[in-house]
C-alpha cells in the first residue's frame, strides 16, 4: 500500500546562541505543540513520533514529547548527525506512506555548547573514523592535523579541494555568506539578520587551513516540527493538504566515495545521489525548482551542493553565484531563511527547520521573504557519517 505524504503541519521555534536558550525539552515542545496548532488537531491523533537529536541523552524525545501530551504514543529516538531531523521526517513519512499509520509526528531539537563539534565518547571507536582517514591520505595531512576537530579538519580540506580542483576563489565563497546574511534579514527564526560586507567576510580570521570563520555556520539550539498524514486523514480531519512530498531520496555513502577524491568523502557524491532519487521518483528536474533549502553548513558546502543537485555544472558555480543567479531574481532562491550559515545549525532540528521553511513558502505566507509564485521545492540535508536526504515539496 502507497498512500501520498500530505504535510498537515510545521512549527519551529526562533534560533538561539548556545546559552541563550531554553533547555532542549521545553524547546521540542513548543515546536511541536506550534506544529499542531499549523494543523489544527490535537495530540491524541499521532500514532507515531520521531525525535531527531545529537547532544542529548537516550529517550530525550519522550522528555520532549511528555510536555506536549503523555498518550502511550509510540515515541523513537533517531541520532544521523546533522541529518537526525531529517532521518525522523522520513520516517515518519515512510510510515505514512505504507499505511502503517495515518498521521505521524517528526520533531528535532539541539540544546549545544559553544565550539567545534566534537565526539561525545572519545575513547570509543570514531564513527567518522572512516572519512577522516579517506581525507587524510588524500591530502597528505599531518600526524598533528589530524588530531584536530573532525569536522574542523574535514570542511577545511573541502574548502581547500574546492579551491584546487575547482578553481573557486575566496571571493565567491564569500559572496555565499553575503547571500545568507541578506535573506536573513526577513527571518525572525534566525539568529544572524544584520548584514555583513565582503570585505568583513574575507577579512574573518582563518580556523584551519583555507576555512575562515565566516564560511562556517555557528552551533546554535532550537527546534522544529513537522507532521505528516495521508490524504484521508486531512480530508476527515479538515486538514489543508495543498503541499504534499512527491519525491524522496536518501543514501548513506558508496564504497566508492572514499577512493580518490576529497570532494566525494564531503557529502558531493552522496547529495547528488539522494537528489537523483528525489528527482526521479517526483518526475521533476532541477529546472522545475522553485525554492530551495540546502544544508550550507559551509559556503564551500553550499557551492558543491549546487553541482550535486544539477543545478549548474563544475564549470558553471563561479558564475551561478557572481551572477546572482542562486537569489530573488535568478534562476532559484537557494536558502531564503538564511541558511545554517545564518539562521543557526541546531542539528536535531535543521532537516525540520528547512521543511518548515519550504512549506511557508509554498503556501504563500513566509512574509518578506517570500518566493513568489513557488510551486515546486527542494530541501537538502547531510550528516557526515554519513546519511544524505532530498525531500521534494510540491503545492497542488
């Protein structure tokens, strides 16, 4: 049985600064009591419920959840790193679409600390143990490199392959910050709304290599929620299904990915694969986009994932974004929220965020910052581990 996912409701709570912000339970509360409330039904009627978190211990989605209702619901924890929101929506919708349920709740939250990321149990095997290695021998790293932060080492080396391997310079990755910053200003959710220069950007100081400060997305907390039903369901429960999911692709990586190029162990390899499944399965190509969010966890991330998504060719990124052609005006409005790089990085929540954020687009009610006229949308999210998602939106 194949029923077709109807986004019923979204939620999400504003963006924070580590510090700053509610503790991750009374934040995945509100998401999903504000994701009810989109939908106009009441706890009572989810069947199941996904909860995406990286910081946090086992079953924090039922401390979550507890604050909303306390129903005997079956509640399941789902860890993918940055990809955790995403992994919980799939599932969910994966339940929808079987008919082993009608309605399914996925919601994601991160209460995080200030800093790179790090490994919560360090003297466990690393499960990136694999990529840092892959990358390490493919750009020759250093005993003392590779002791730094994986994250930290691995987009600094990707920054430094987009450079090599593709020619893009350090004014164009920085011109994607100038982007972020510029659609943040309408977005009330994000933490980052003030524009920034240029020349602020590629005056950042360097972290590791060629990877400055401003070419990365800050930790931040928050959280979002998103519930699914069949089409049934929202009939019987007078529930708008205008925007419904037509096409979904998701992968963990290819024993290839890892064998000669740098690029493909950072997530190219594995966007371009999921969104190829998206593509396929929705009957839609990169040209029928009309917004899209992606997961520009780094500006040098952002620009590969452009490529991945067949949105222009290797040769083709300079003038895609020089050109303005990833903004209002352009060929599609890549990350009108902001993005990670500006609206925050909580990773439970950023999958959910981003699909919250399409699906305002695509009813027509994000404000400012709307995309006139979107039809047809893209969210893309990757964890590095790995896991790739594409969830195609599409308004009827």
């Amino acid at each position: 049985m194949s029923e077709n996912i109807v986004i019923a409701g979204v939620g999400m709570i504003p963006f924070n600064k580590p510090g700053q912000s509610e503790s991750y339970d009374v934040m995945g509360g509100k998401a999903t009591r504000a994701a009810l409330t989109d939908a106009n039904i009441d706890y009572d009627l989810i069947q199941q419920a996904y909860a995406g978190y990286v910081y946090g211990d086992s079953c924090a989605g039922q401390a979550a959840l507890y604050r909303v209702g306390i129903t005997g619901v079956p509640i399941f924890n789902v860890n993918n790193n940055c990809a955790s929101g995403s992994s919980a929506f799939y599932l969910a919708s994966q339940a929808v679409k079987t008919g082993a349920v009608e309605c399914a709740l996925a919601v994601g939250f991160e209460e995080m600390t200030p800093g790179a990321i790090e490994m919560v149990f360090p003297e466990k095997t690393p499960p990136l143990q694999r990529h840092t290695e892959a990358v390490g021998r493919l750009m020759n790293l250093t005993e003392e490199e590779m002791k730094l932060p994986p994250a930290v080492v691995m987009f600094g080396c990707q920054v430094d392959a987009t450079k090599q391997e593709l020619g893009i310079g350090d004014e164009v990755l920085a011109q994607i910050a100038v982007k972020a910053r510029t659609h943040a200003k309408h977005n009330p959710y994000a933490i980052f709304r003030d524009p920034i220069s240029h020349e602020a950007i590629m005056e950042s100081p360097s972290i590791y290599r060629g990877l400055k400060k401003l070419y990365a997305c800050p930790p931040s907390c928050g959280a979002a929620a998103v519930i699914v039903c069949s089409e049934a369901f929202a009939k019987k429960h007078g529930i708008d299904s205008s925007v419904q999911v037509i096409g979904q692709g998701v992968c963990s990586d290819s024993k290839e990915y890892f064998e000669d190029n740098v690029l493909d162990v950072m997530f190219r390899a594995l966007s371009r694969d999921a969104a190829n499944e998206a593509y396929e399965q929705a009957g839609v190509g990169p040209d029928d986009i009309d917004v899209i969010e992606l997961h520009d966890c780094f500006t040098s991330n952002e620009i590969l994932t452009y490529s991945a998504l067949g949105l222009c060719a290797d040769s083709d990124m300079e003038k895609f974004v020089m050109e303005g052609r990833n903004t209002y005006g352009g060929d599609v409005v890549v990350c009108p929220s902001g993005g990670l790089l500006s609206k925050g990085h909580p990773l439970g929540a950023t999958g959910l965020s981003q699909l919250t954020e399409l699906v305002w687009h695509l009813r027509g009610t994000a404000g400012e910052r709307q995309v006139e006229g979107a039809r047809t949308a893209l969210q893309h999210n990757g964890g590095l581990g790995s896991a790739g998602f594409v969830n195609i939106l599409q308004r009827s």
